[in-house]
C-alpha cells in the first residue's frame, strides 16, 4: 500500500532505508532485514488419497483449524543467508529473545546490526526492557543500529520477499503442528542458504524521486 501524495513521513524513513541499502558489505555492521507472519496450523479431517502413479495425492476440502505460528523471518540480503524461526506467538517478549539470539549467536563477533524493520507494535526497544534487565537490555541495544520502513511501506523490508519466497515454497500444504513446522522452515532455510539465493534489490533513492515523486511534497520555491 502507498500513502497519498505530499507524504514527507514516508518518503524520510524511505529515503533512509534505501540509503542503508546502498551500503557495502560490511561484516562488522552487517545489514539485517526482519520481519513476521502469522501461520495457519491446518490439520486434515480425512486421510489423505496416497499418491500414485500419474496422479499427485489428494486431500479433501474439509480441514480443522488447529492453531497458530508465528515466523520470523532474518535475513541478510549482500551475504545470501536468512534463518526461519517458529515461535508459537509472537509477543515481544519472543522478539526479544530473537534479537538477543541474532546478537549473540549469529552475529557475536559485529560492532553493530544494522536492522530494518518495519513498525510493528512490538518492534521497538521498549520489547527488549519487557524481556531483560536493564542492563542487559541496554547492552544488546548498543550493538544495533535500527532502521524503521515508514508506515504502509513494510515493501522496503526485503524481509518481506523471503517470507513470500518462503511461503510459496515451504507452506503450500497443510502442516498440523509445529514442531513439523519447524522442521519443514529449517530444511527450506538450508536449501535456501545453500542455493546461495539473494535478493537483488535495485530500487534505489533516485529511483523513488522519480517514480513516487508525488509522494513528495511540493515546495514553493521562488
């Protein structure tokens, strides 16, 4: 979704995303894109027609609604690396604790994350004071550098093509529980990460000026 024209808001945090996207690789600040969706656990009323020879297998149209997931998505675009973390909700305490991880596990070694997100509710550094003492909370916001995609501009978190990407090759069937979930996410990841798969992101600042340019407000100039 695009705002309507004459967004200043918008095109600012825009303009600074893309700007972070223009960077080189740099593994002591790494560029981090996040971003989460909601999963449907959807489990079958009847069994399943096995498959066979000339024809794929079946499932009826009757389903049950067991429950939800939610995937976080990380990924680093100039490297080619992502990670699928299934979490059975999605509250900040479990983005915390996903940031904390991507610090300290996957990135221990980096000055700072740069990270990209969009402007979630629980995207915020207030979650981190929710899940850790100060102290600690404070360290971890230390070695990030935060970038926010504007509202209704979550398309600038290239987070957001993995999870489609994901979606269309790792949920396009019924998964009835999550620890199947999780285990179909870390297999998709490692192909994926394998395949040495990247996003070639060439939108860029000069790009947005001229093709959103109504986005922009019109300044009097005399």
């Amino acid at each position: 979704m695009i705002p309507p024209e004459h967004n200043a808001e918008f095109v600012a945090c825009m303009e600074d995303v893309l700007e972070v996207y223009r960077r080189p690789y740099d593994p002591q600040r790494p560029v981090i894109c996040l971003d989460e969706q909601p999963t449907q656990l959807i489990g079958e009323t009847r069994t399943p027609i096995p498959l066979q020879p000339g024809q794929a297998q079946r499932y009826d149209y009757e389903y049950e609604r067991i429950g939800t997931a939610n995937n976080f998505m990380i990924v680093e675009p100039l490297a080619g690396w992502r990670k699928v973390s299934v979490r059975a909700t999605k509250t900040a305490l479990d983005l915390a604790n996903e940031l904390k991880e991507l610090l300290d596990v996957d990135y221990p070694k980096a000055e700072k994350v740069v990270l990209v997100w969009d402007n979630l509710n629980t995207h915020a550094p207030a979650s981190l004071y929710k899940a850790f003492p100060p102290q600690e909370a404070r360290r971890l916001l230390d070695r990030l550098e935060i970038h926010y995609t504007p509202k209704h501009g979550s398309w600038l978190d290239i987070a957001e093509i993995e999870l489609s990407v994901f979606t269309k090759q790792c949920l396009d069937r019924r998964i009835d529980n999550i620890d199947t979930l999780r285990s179909e996410a870390k297999a998709w990841e490692d192909r994926r990460n394998a395949s040495g798969a990247v996003v070639d992101w060439q939108f860029t600042t000069d790009n947005a000026r001229i093709k959103l340019k109504r986005l922009y407000p019109q300044l009097n100039e005399e």
